[in-house]
C-alpha cells in the first residue's frame, strides 16, 4: 500500500500520508499504514478472523477518521489487528458517504508482531483528504 511516515508534521505523534487511485486505496492505504505504526511486522499479521465495517457519514474526511478509529477501537477492545481488505465507498443518493470494509486480522501477539507504538486516537490536527492531481491522498496524525 502506498504510503510514507512524515516527520515534519509532528515530534510527539506520528504523522503518514497515504494516498491511492481511487477513495478505496486510499482509505485501505491509510489502514496499512496504521497497522504500520502499530506493529513492526504487520505481514505476520494473519487473517484468523474476519470482520465487516460498515459507516456512513456525509463529508469524506470524517468518514476516513471514523473508520481509522474504529480499527483503533477493535485494537483497544478485543486486542484485533486487522488489514483492510476489501474496501467499498458509495456516495448515497440523499447526499454523505456509505462504507463498507472487510477487514481480517488476528489477536495481538507481541512475540510476532513486535510492537512499535500504542496508537490512542486519530487526530484532526492537519487531517486531510482530497483529490490532487487525480490521486486521492490523506494527510493523517495519530495519537501514540
């Protein structure tokens, strides 16, 4: 997944911009790279269990916040690593955004996964989302 961590943005949290074709690469762009934050090798992350997302908001921008928290949430709650992989974004007919993920993922396990940092929220500090030059690209902070 195309991403990179910036350090310019912030000293005291992690800060990446991830970036895809289309609203889905990015949003399982951003998912890598919290995954990424959060463990060493989140290759050996393996796919036991399976979990559907669904979300629905009316800006872009918020829905990729409230879907980066939720993977927060399951980390925090049931201790769940997940990849994003499967990943549908639809506009509604009424107006906002509809998503849904299929995400799988594993238990933590410090002896595999080797962790990095404890990621405690998504921030709004310089959060963004947009269209450049036909890319979809996010500028996101965490809370480690």
């Amino acid at each position: 997944m195309p991403f990179r961590f910036v350090d310019e943005i912030t000293s005291a949290d992690v800060a990446f911009e991830a970036w895809g074709e289309t609203r889905e690469e990015m949003f399982a762009s951003c998912a890598a790279a919290l995954l990424n934050t959060m463990v060493n090798a989140p290759e050996r992350v393996q796919r036991q269990r399976r979990i559907e997302i669904r979300l629905e908001y009316e800006e872009l921008d918020l829905l990729l916040f409230s879907f980066l928290q939720e993977l927060i949430f399951h980390k925090d709650a049931d201790q769940l690593l997940l990849h994003a992989d499967s990943v549908w974004i639809e506009e509604k007919r009424e107006g906002g955004f509809r998503l849904t993920v299929i995400a799988g993922g594993e238990c933590f396990d410090a002896g595999r996964h080797q962790p990095l940092v404890d990621v405690k929220a998504v921030t709004l500090h310089c959060f963004q989302v947009g269209l450049v030059d036909n890319v979809w690209k996010a500028v996101v902070v965490l809370d480690v």
